[in-house]
C-alpha cells in the first residue's frame, strides 16, 4: 500500500510575479474558468480549481501513470498493467476534484462512461485534447514560450504574440485561445499551478 503523497511530487508553487505589460484580451471568459485564484488555504484553492478544471469536461486523456484508488483514505494504486489496460480504451476524462497533498497536487478523474474514477498526478496524469488541433499549435507554443520565459519582457512579448493569433482564429478554436489566454494572464500575474491554463495540461 503506498500513500499517494509519494508518488504524486509535483510541487505546488506559491510564488508571486509580477508583469508590466501583458496585452489585452479580447474576449469575455467564463467566471468559473476566467477568475484568478487568489485563496491562500489550501482547501479553498482546491475548490476553486476543481471548479475551473470541472468546467473543462470530458477533454482528458491518460498519460503512462499511476491510477489510485479513491475508496480508500491511503490510496490503494492499480497495477501497472490494469493503468496500461484503462489507457489503452482511450477514454475521455473530466478532472472534477483537486486535491493538495503534502506540497502536492491529485486530480479525481471520472471516464465519460461513468465506468471509471481514480485519482493520479496533476503535472503528470493526463493531457487536455483540445491541445491537439493543429490550429491551436502556434498559440500554444507561444503561451508555453511565456511561462517558460526568463524574465518579463519576454514573457509579455511571447503573450502578446499569443494574443494575436488568437485573433486570428475562428469559432470554438478562437473561444479556446481567449479563455488560455485569460488564465496565462493570471498565472503570469500569480505564478501557482491552480491559474495554469486548462489547455496547456499535460503539455507543460
């Protein structure tokens, strides 16, 4: 029996940045996915990014990873060959529950068919689907370039290239980029794991 706090090491980051210019955005994001997470207690944060990533939907697919059980206060992982077994279906999953966890940070994951829920490693686990369509591909590398970025100014340059091509696109793409684009401001502003861009998960 392992506790989950062992495995999942992904180090929740508390940091504050600052950003002089980050361009503007031009669309009007959904609250829920939009608003920066300000909380300082835990519990609250993860409620507010449970909600956010909630709001997402069923756009999660498995990594090669470690699935644990959530009937049980120490987590009892599957086999390694059960996980392989569920990521082999390649089902689609919602992140409906976060979880910190000693410096750490799970996410409760349910399939589209109901069939399946467990929890797993928030850098790690999944990847969102939607990071996938060629389109969307220039404004995700410049969005990655930002939060990459050494200092600010390239940080701001690199967000603001991202911004224009969003502009550029149409559609549920276009409405994609705007929402990415809302939340990176809020992480450059606000450097923890909970304002990290929905569509960037599992591309980090």
């Amino acid at each position: 029996m392992k506790r989950t706090s062992k495995v999942l090491v992904a180090v929740l980051i508390l940091g504050c940045g600052t950003l002089a210019s980050l361009g503007k955005v031009n669309a009007k994001a959904n609250a829920a996915a939009s608003e920066p997470i300000l909380e300082d207690d835990d519990n609250a944060i993860d409620k507010l990014w449970s909600k956010k990533l909630a709001k997402a939907g069923y756009v999660f697919k498995l990594n090669e990873t470690y699935l644990y059980r959530d009937d049980s206060e120490d987590r009892i992982s599957y086999s390694l060959e059960d996980a392989q077994k569920i990521k082999n279906q390649d089902m689609l999953f919602m992140i409906n529950k976060v979880k910190s966890v000693n410096n750490g940070s799970a996410i409760h994951l349910v399939s589209k068919n109901g069939e399946y829920h467990f929890w797993t490693n928030f850098l790690t686990g999944v990847n969102n689907v939607n990071a996938q369509k060629a389109a969307l591909q220039p404004l995700i590398n410049a969005e990655l370039k930002a939060i990459r970025a050494e200092d600010s100014q390239t940080a701001s340059i690199q967000f603001d290239k991202a911004n224009q091509l969003a502009s550029k696109l149409q559609g549920k793409n276009k409405e994609l980029a705007f929402e990415s684009l809302q939340q990176l401001k809020q992480w450059l502003k606000d450097k923890r794991f909970a304002n990290l861009p929905t569509l960037l998960l599992g591309s980090i």
